[in-house]
C-alpha cells in the first residue's frame, strides 16, 4: 500500500511539472520584443492594445491563443517586426 501511495505522488509531481511546463511555454510565446523603424514605445503600446482588443474578438472564432493574434496583428497591420532576444 505504501508503494502505491509513492507511486501515485510521483504521478501527481509529474502532472505537476507537465503543466508548469506548458504554462511557462505559453507565456513565453506572448512575451516578445518588437522593433518598428519610426514609431515610439507610446505608439507600441497603443497599437498593441488596439491588437489586444481585436484578438480577443478573433481568436476563440479561429481557435487559436489570443496571443498570437495579438502578434499577428501587430505585424501584418501595425507594422511591427518581432527582435530576437
């Protein structure tokens, strides 16, 4: 019985760890850098809300993370480009 007990918390830990994974996974695929050749951080952060905004409207009708709507957005309509870290 103790074994069973042992093996289900090491099932429990990795289900654990799976997920952690996954979220930080999926957190790092919105957090990006962003460069555009004559606009401002001001105007960043209007465009990306404008994005936010427009992603949150488009994306569960495609099925796809808000976020990448969001980067869709603000490459093919804004004009910003993603920076490489």
């Amino acid at each position: 019985m103790v074994e069973n007990e042992a093996m289900n918390m090491v099932s429990a830990i990795k289900m654990i760890l799976v997920v952690m994974i996954l979220m930080a996974l999926s957190f790092a695929g919105c957090a990006t850098k962003y460069s555009h050749p004559t606009k401002s951080p001001k105007d960043f952060e209007r465009d990306q809300r404008d994005c936010q905004a427009i992603a949150e409207k488009s994306a569960a009708k495609k099925g796809v993370p808000v976020c990448e709507e969001t980067r869709n957005c603000l490459e093919t309509r804004k004009g910003w480009r993603r920076v490489l870290w």
